[in-house]
C-alpha cells in the first residue's frame, strides 16, 4: 500500500522520483497485492492495479536513494542485505524506518503494523497510517529537490 500512495502523491506534487517496493522474504514474489489492500487502495481512489511483489536486493543500495522498511525486522533484514562495510554507513542515513516521517509518531512507536492477520479494520488504520506519513515524505522530498510549491 505504501508504495501506491507515495508513488502517487509524489507524482501528484509534479516529483521526478521512482518508487519501488518489495519484501525482504520470497514468499509472495510475483503476486498481486492482498486483494483487501488493494480493494481499500481502490475505494480510496488509488490504482493498486500496478504492484506485483518481488523481494529485496542488496545491490538495489547502489540504485536507491533512500529506503524505507515498515517494521525493525525488515529494517535489520535490509540493513543484513548492506553487508557489513556498508551496514553502519547506511543505517540511519539512507535506510529508515517508514514510520520515522510520520508526524503521529511517538517516541518508539515506529512501526508499521502488518494487517495481513487481521480484519479489514486494520487495512484501514494502516492506510491512514501511509497517507499521512507520505505527505510528509513527498513534502521534504519537494524542499530537498528544489519544488516548495509541492508542499
């Protein structure tokens, strides 16, 4: 859901930036997203129709700017995929958690949680979640690339 709304909201803020997603497990790799993810997406005018799942590559570092993990696991799971000499350069500098942009967040409570378990109720609150956390995301990013207008 993150990479529908942020791809979308910067791409609304006129933003020349590529969003990519992925998980840092194989099992789901080449899957649509959860059909309750992408209904909410739609009812909610987004176009989840796009994403396919694929899995987190190490080598993306050397492509990527800046990347977000949802939770600590998939952050220490990323941050893993660094190596070594790479893992203390980027932590915290290039790879964050999502959830470090949400203006709701407090103090430890960074984490993105996962809805697939639950009720539909949780899609929801992650989804509110997402879009508030995007706005401040494509907001800096318009200050850091010059474009205050798409604030």
């Amino acid at each position: 859901m993150a990479d529908v709304v942020l791809a979308e909201r910067a791409a609304a803020a006129g933003l020349d930036v590529e969003v990519v997603s992925s998980g840092t497990g194989g099992w789901h790799v080449g899957d649509p997203m959860d059909r309750r993810a992408a209904a909410l997406l739609t009812a909610h005018g987004y176009d989840a129709s796009r994403h396919e799942a694929r899995r987190f590559d190490g080598g993306w570092f050397d492509e990527c700017d800046l990347v977000l993990a949802m939770d600590r696991q998939n952050l220490a799971d990323v941050l893993d995929a660094a190596g070594p000499d790479r893992r203390t350069v980027l932590d915290g500098e290039r790879v964050r958690l999502f959830r470090d942009f949400d203006p709701r967040a407090e103090g430890a409570d960074r984490e993105v949680p996962d809805p697939y378990y639950g009720g539909d109720d949780g899609f929801v609150a992650v989804l509110a979640m997402i879009e508030r956390t995007a706005d401040r995301i494509v907001g800096l990013l318009a200050e850091l690339l010059g474009r205050p207008e798409a604030r």
